[in-house]
C-alpha cells in the first residue's frame, strides 16, 4: 500500500524563526476539506436504570459495611478474608498491572512536553579546509508537537481511561477474593457440621445395631433385620469418609487463595454463622454506582471514545516545532567558542495512505461501539445480580422451613414407629426407612442454611464498592516502586 506524505517544511536556520502563515492557512484548509474528523459523542444512555427494583425484591435496612463479611460475626472468617487481602498472589499481581497502567499514562504524558537531546561528537581526519585535525561538536536538539487537534491530549486520556478501568478490575478483584474466601470458609463450616451430625448419626445407628444383635441372640428377632442395620451402619461410615475427603480438598483450596502453600495445615471452623439481617440494598441507580465491574467497563468506554478521537486526528495535519544549538570546530581547543542556533517548524499532512487511515477511524468508532453496548449490558447483569441473590435467598429460607417441618414429622414418626417395632406391632423396614430418611433431611437442612448464606455473599459481593478499609492498595511483600527514572 503507497505511503504518500506531503512535508510542508517553512524554515530557515537563524536566531529567529519566520513562519509564512499564509502558506500553513491553506494546507491546514485543504485537508480539513478533504479528511476532516467525524467523530461524534453519544449523549443517550444506553440502559435507563429503574427507580427502583422489581416488587420481588425487598431488601433490608441494615447498612451495608464495606467490610461486609464481618456481618458474619465470626472471628475466624474475618482473619481469613484479612490474610487473602494482603497475601494472595493474583490480587498482587492485578495491583502490579495498576502499576505498569500509571507508567504508561507518564509515558504518554510525556508526549506533551518538549523532547531534549544532547550531542556532542568527535574525529580526527583530513577535511574539507585541512589536511588533518580534530574536529568536535556538542549541541542541544529540541522538538515539540503543537497538538492543535487534541490527538496527544485525547492519547493521554484514553490511557488515564484504561488505568482506571485497569483499578477498578483490582477493586472487582478484590471484592471476587473477598466473597471467593467467605465461601470457602463457610463450606469448610458447613463439611465440620455435617461431620459432627454424621457422627452422632453413625454413633446412634451403632447403638441400635448393638440393640439388635442382642435381640436376635435372644432369639426375638431376625437376621434380616440385623443386616439391615449394619448395612445403615457402613453407609453412614462411607458417607462420613466421603465428607472428610472433600472437607480436606476445600481446605487446601481456601491455602491458594491464602497464598500459602498446599502443605500448610489448614484450620476447620467449628460450625456455620447465623444468618446475617438483611442489608439494604439502595436503588439500582447506587448499585450500578458502586460496582467497580461497572465502573471498569466504563472507563473502558471513555479509553475507546478517546481512541476514535486519536484516529480522527491521524487524519489532520501534525505541526511541530525544533530548535537546534550546536558548536562545532575544527579545533578542539574552541569546540565552546562558536555556536549556532536553528529554530524549525514544520507541518506533515496526511495525503494519500491507500485508505488505511480512515479505515483506522472506523475500526476505532466500532470498538467505540461495541464498548458502549458492554457498558449496557455490565449494567444489566449488576442489576440482574442483586435481585438473583435476594430471590434466591429468599427461596431457600422457604425451602429450609419446609425441611424443618419434614424433620420434625418424621422424627415424631420414627419414635412411634420404634415404640411399636419393640411391642411387636411394627415392621423393622418401616424403621430403617424413617431413620435413614431422617438423617438425609438432618444434614440436607445444614446444606440448605449454607446455601442461604451463600446466597447472602452473592447478594454482598452484588452491592458492594472498594474495600478500601480492608486493603490499602499495596499487598504485603509487593515490590518496591523503581525510584529511577528513565529520560
């Protein structure tokens, strides 16, 4: 593809410069004329957020705290939410992408200060007016770009954009190991309690097959009946067996995220928290606000509007100005003795480039775009979030009163039925099939209570901002900041 650039040099060597303005009026008119920007600033949102949300959902007026997994009340959940805050590797890693974003923006923002070089140069050889000689030089080179067009200006913004959604994915980071950590820490409670009911639960059922195996050595019972029950006995072993493997896998889980190796013995809490009072949750207006995932998705909009800003600039003239001071001999006795001063300016306009730049343009205003209809549909899902959460936690406080009244029936049944299994007036089936009934739904309410409380992580992590007061935006053990500067 041809690459035709047109230089519009007016510029002479002298202490002072003369620009004939005439001259730059007309390049600057004919390529306005010819490529001038259509860039152009959507004003519209492209999702209205609702006053307030759907009538399903009704929140509650607790405050929400922004360290809001302390609404637990439970001292070892704190600790360990703190420790992932501070140690955990891939939230260090996002905090050193905040890093590398702030040094580019200084790197672009250095493209709006003049550029200064030093020269100096030496040889010794025949030249021009002698046969041989030293011959030596130092100097000063400057140049700046007069960004008329706003292409250096909107170049620094697009990058501040992208820095800040790169901070804001470190705020949603943050939020993601909070809630990440909250619930592995109350699967690890719920395992524990599931483990104490099933040792109870193996502790009664060995306690019965004892009462059996007596009862058919007196010869008032059956062998079925006995081999019924230690057939309950071994399943509530395996049933333990399994729960203890799986306790131990979610501990070594809940190390990663600590950032601790997997060999670091793992601390189980004793049983799962209350229920927390419901917080409030505000208007969809305030979510949307606090969200950072949100936030990042706007700042993402602002870096791609800016960057259609830059392209349409690539499509205007660049003026730039550069200014030289130098002295040169032939003897290196006065290299300091004679200097020159050169002022130039200078315009390069954009002409003919095979149709790349506008085609640069339109690719930057679709990604423009496509970011805006993210930005919409990060909304969306912010707003989706909190009324899943509340539902879904309002559904499975429903479903574990239900549980609580099947527990209560069958536990009535099963001390009938026991009652008349020792008069002689009951099946032993019937027996068994209500015990083990029994203790499914004994521990199926456990997993219902930690399955609400995981539902009110869904609903914190769904409203929450920073957590500026659990981390200080510098991880533990995050390198030191280079005090050295590169020119």
């Amino acid at each position: 593809m041809p690459r035709c650039l047109v230089p519009l040099r007016f510029s002479r060597p002298t202490h002072l410069v003369a620009v004939p303005l005439r001259s730059l009026i007309i390049a600057v008119g004919l390529v306005l004329c010819g490529c001038g920007a259509r860039h152009t600033v959507r004003a519209e949102a492209v999702v209205e957020a609702p006053e307030a949300f759907s009538a399903a959902v009704q929140s509650g007026i607790e405050p929400l705290d922004e360290r809001w997994w302390t609404a637990f009340d439970d001292p070892g959940l704190n600790e360990v939410v703190d420790a992932a805050l501070d140690q955990n590797l891939a939230l260090r890693a996002a905090y050193e992408r905040i890093r590398a974003a702030d040094a580019v923006v200084a790197r672009e923002r250095g493209g709006r200060r003049p550029e200064v070089d030093a020269t100096a140069s030496a040889g010794y050889g025949p030249s021009q007016f002698e046969r041989d000689g030293w011959r030596a030089g130092v100097g000063m080179q400057a140049s700046y770009e007069i960004d008329l067009w706003g292409r250096v200006r909107a170049g620094v913004r697009a990058e501040q954009a992208r820095a800040d959604a790169i901070a804001a994915d470190y705020e949603a980071a943050a939020i993601s190991l909070a809630a990440e950590t909250s619930l592995a820490w109350l699967q690890l409670a719920a395992f524990e309690e599931i483990l104490a009911t099933i040792d109870e639960q193996l502790a009664l059922n060995e306690t019965t097959l004892r009462l059996l195996e007596r009862r058919f050595e007196g010869g008032a019972g059956n062998a079925s009946e006995v081999l019924r029950q230690r057939a309950l006995v071994s399943s509530t072993q395996q049933e333990r067996d399994i729960t203890r493997t799986d306790r131990d896998v979610a501990a070594q889980a809940l190390t990663v995220l600590l950032g601790r190796p997997s060999a670091t013995p793992p601390t189980y809490p004793p049983a799962l928290p209350v229920l927390p009072a419901l917080p409030e949750a505000g208007v969809p207006g305030e979510v949307i606000a606090r969200r950072p995932d949100v936030r990042r998705a706007l700042f993402e909009l602002e870096a791609a509007e800016q960057d259609a800003a830059v392209a349409a600039a690539e499509r205007l003239p660049r003026f730039s100005l550069t200014a030289g001071l130098n002295s040169g001999t032939s003897g290196a006795e006065n290299i300091f003795r004679e200097w020159t001063l050169s002022v130039l300016g200078g315009v390069l306009a954009p002409i003919f480039h095979g149709g790349a730049l506008r085609a640069e343009q339109e690719r930057a205003v679709a990604v423009r775009d496509e970011r805006w209809y993210t930005y919409g549909e990060a909304v969306l899902a912010a707003l989706v979030d909190v009324e899943t959460a509340i539902a879904r936690e309002r559904g499975e406080i429903v479903r574990a009163d239900w549980l609580h009244e099947r527990v209560t029936l069958l536990t009535a049944a099963l001390g009938q039925l026991e009652h008349q299994f020792f008069n002689g007036t009951a099946d032993y089936i019937d027996v068994l099939t209500a015990r083990g009934e029994l203790q499914r739904l004994e521990r199926e309410l456990i997993v219902s209570r930690w399955d609400q409380l995981n539902h009110r992580v869904a609903l914190y992590r769904a409203i929450a901002g920073g957590i500026t007061e659990a981390s200080t935006g510098t991880p533990t053990g995050a390198p030191p900041d280079d005090p050295s500067q590169e020119p």
